[in-house]
C-alpha cells in the first residue's frame, strides 16, 4: 500500500493517544468496586457476591450499550457520543456512592456500563479503526490498552483513597474527574473519521462470504469465542485483591499485584499489536489465548507473595493481546462501512464473557470459601474456546488455498 492510498496522518496518532486516555479514565470507575470489594461487602452484607455482580453489570452494560452506542455515533458522531459517556460515568458512581445495594447494581450497570464505557469502550475501538490501515494492530493493541492504563494507575489512588475517605467519597470524586477530562478531550479532539479510498476500499465488500461462511455465521463464531475467552480473562483481574486477602496478603500489596499484572498486560500488548499485523489476528488470538491457559495454571501453582508477583506478570504478558486481536480479525474480513455495529457486536460477546467470568468467581467462591475452583473452572472454558479458535484457522486456511 502506498501513502497515496492510506488514510493514516499524524493525526490518526493524536486521535489514538487522545482515545487510550479517554478509556484509561473510563475503565477507572468499576475498579472502585474491585479495589473496594471488600469494604463494599462489609458495608452492604450479602457477601461477595453483590459486588462482584455489580462488576458484571458493568461489564455487561459496556457490552450492551457499546452495540447500541455504536450506532448511535454512526448516526450523531464519535464526539456527542464520547460526551455522553464522560457525563454518564459521572452520574453512574454518584448514584452508586449512595451506598444501597439497588443504587451500587444500578449506577454500576446503567451509569459506568450501559451509557459510560458502553459510549466509550467499543465505539470509540471502532472509530479508530477507521483512522488505520497499515497499523491497525498496532494502533487497536494501543487504544484498548486503556483498561490496562487504568490498572496500573488507579489501585494504588483508589487503596489508599478508600482507606482514607472510604469507598463513596472515592467514587463521587473520581466520578467529576473523569467525566471533565472525558468531556472537554471529546469537544477538542474528536471529530469525524476518514473512510478508506484507493485500493484500501476495495479489499473487503459487503456481503462477500468470510472464512468460507455466511458473514453472520462468521461473526458469531467469532464472537462465541471472545465470550469464551474472557471468561477466564476476568477472574483474576476482578479478583486478586480479595483472594490476597483470602491468603494473608494486606490489600495495599494485592492492588500493588494487581497494577503489576495490568501493567504487564499493557507492555505486552503493544508487542501482540505489532505480531498481529505480521501473522493476522486468528493467529494471535490463538497464541495468547495458550498463553492465558498458563497462566491460570500459575494462579493454581503458588499462593505465597512474591510468587503471586510473578503469576501476575506472566499472566498478564499472556492474555495482554487477545481482545485487539478479535478485534482486527473483523476488521481484516469485514467491510470498514460495517464497523460501527459489527466492532461493538463482537465486543458485547467478550465483555459479557467478561461479566460472567467476574461473577463465577464470585459465586464459586461463595459456595466453596475459595477460589482454587474459580480458576479451574476457567482453565476448562478457555479449552473450550482454543478448540473454536482452532477450527477458524483451519477455515482460514482452507479458503486461501488455491
């Protein structure tokens, strides 16, 4: 491809960066909940389990509200839509400060998930897409490393935050934070992507058979293995504080691990972006996914601290790549025009996988007192998704025979 025919500028980078830090804020807000579980629980009662399901709905409603946020922006603009999202987060954690077990379900699901990251997360991974073509990997790896941003930053501010002014007051304040970041990036920085031209337009139409499938067939399979896949992916980071507590371990180190395994995941990602545009997303969501599964085993492997360190940054140099990488699977085999609800369709699958997997662990542990079973449970579901994953490559394979 020559620079005639490619839509990235310097400004495709400014959009990118500008993107990371709106979702390294955005992904801050249900870690209030994670790195607070416990003083959640003991201030609410019912266990582990109601906050752990206020973590799912979050997940759950960024998935949901992604598809519906998605053609929203296709129809209003990435910009009005990103606004809205700062102001929904802002308005979620307000009502989820109320300290009621219905306000916390509710700001979580509706405020940070629905409206908040769903406006954020997966339309604004589309609309970056549309500002790349001969970097996409790379460029996807950077702007949904925003979870990670936020992984690495926001546990030792909120740890120590909760300890100091408890859990709501760190939610209101990081509520009017964010959204005022969020919102004024969103007026200065956002406007209205680039569509491919050249020979860029042409390499993928509508309605053209994808890995030998019907295009919805295709994408459903793709998305069934993304929700398997986060199954596991959303254990450990939902619930390393807690089960560092479960183990002896003070909670200022457990958010510690917790920044380490994210921030490993954020370094290990930019690798896994630059390998997908070499070897194609299948393959690298193949590869990590491999790389998950061993890490799980980790968790099983060693209970004491500094052990648990280095689980954690294994981990996360595994799983780092798997999400952009489904991702830029779509976006290589389905037309650009289709990005806006085919990008945010995939993600609602692995966000709800997500959602699942962080309130299995939650349940397996309430049922058993530990989460040994938890991790097990996941290893068994990302098997499950390597042996899909694996059938797609061979399809892969088999159409770009001669």
């Amino acid at each position: 491809m020559t620079d005639a025919d490619s839509v990235e500028t310097r400004q495709s980078w400014i959009i990118a960066i500008t993107a990371v830090t709106m979702l390294a804020l955005a992904a801050g807000a249900p870690l209030t909940v994670v790195i607070g579980l416990v003083p959640i629980s003991e201030t609410l009662g019912g266990g582990r389990s109601l906050p752990s399901l206020a973590t799912s709905l979050a997940y759950l409603g960024t998935g949901v509200g992604g598809v519906m946020c998605g053609l929203l922006a296709a129809r209003f603009g990435q910009r009005v839509v990103a606004m809205m999202g700062g102001a929904a987060i802002l308005g979620g954690l307000a009502l989820a400060s109320l300290g009621q077990g219905w306000s916390l379900l509710a700001g979580l699901g509706l405020g940070v998930g629905l409206f908040g990251n769903g406006a954020l997360f997966a339309p604004m991974v589309a609309y970056v897409s549309l500002w790349f073509d001969r970097r996409r990997g790379t460029a996807l790896a950077l702007v949904s490393s925003g979870q990670y941003v936020a992984g690495f930053v926001w546990p030792f501010v909120f740890e120590r935050s909760i300890a100091a002014y408890g859990w709501q007051a760190t939610m209101l304040a990081y509520g009017v934070f964010a959204a005022t970041v969020v919102i004024t990036l969103a007026v200065l920085v956002v406007r209205p992507a680039p569509m491919p031209t050249g020979t860029a337009a042409m390499r993928v139409v509508p309605g053209q058979r994808v890995l030998g499938m019907a295009p919805n067939a295709a994408q459903a399979l793709l998305a069934i293995a993304s929700f398997l896949c986060c199954v596991p992916m959303a254990m450990p980071a939902a619930h390393l504080v807690a089960f560092c507590g479960d183990l002896g371990i003070a909670a200022s180190r457990g958010a510690a691990m917790l920044s380490v395994l994210l921030l490993s995941a954020f370094v290990a990602r930019q690798f896994w972006g630059w390998l997908s545009d070499r070897i194609g997303g299948l393959w690298t969501v193949f590869a990590g996914s491999c790389a998950q599964v061993a890490g799980m085993l980790g968790f099983l492997a060693t209970q004491d601290e500094a052990g648990l360190f280095f689980v954690a940054a294994a981990y996360g140099l595994g799983f780092g790549g798997i999400i952009p990488a489904y991702v830029l699977t779509v976006r290589e085999k389905f037309p650009a025009i289709e990005a806006s609800w085919r990008v945010p369709a995939l993600l609602f699958l692995s966000l709800s996988g997500m959602a699942f997997g962080a309130w299995l662990a939650g349940a397996i542990y309430d049922a058993v007192g530990f989460y040994a079973a938890a991790w097990w449970a996941g290893i068994a579901v990302n098997i499950v998704q390597l042996a899909l994953v694996g059938f797609l490559i061979q399809r892969q394979r088999a159409v770009s025979r001669p």
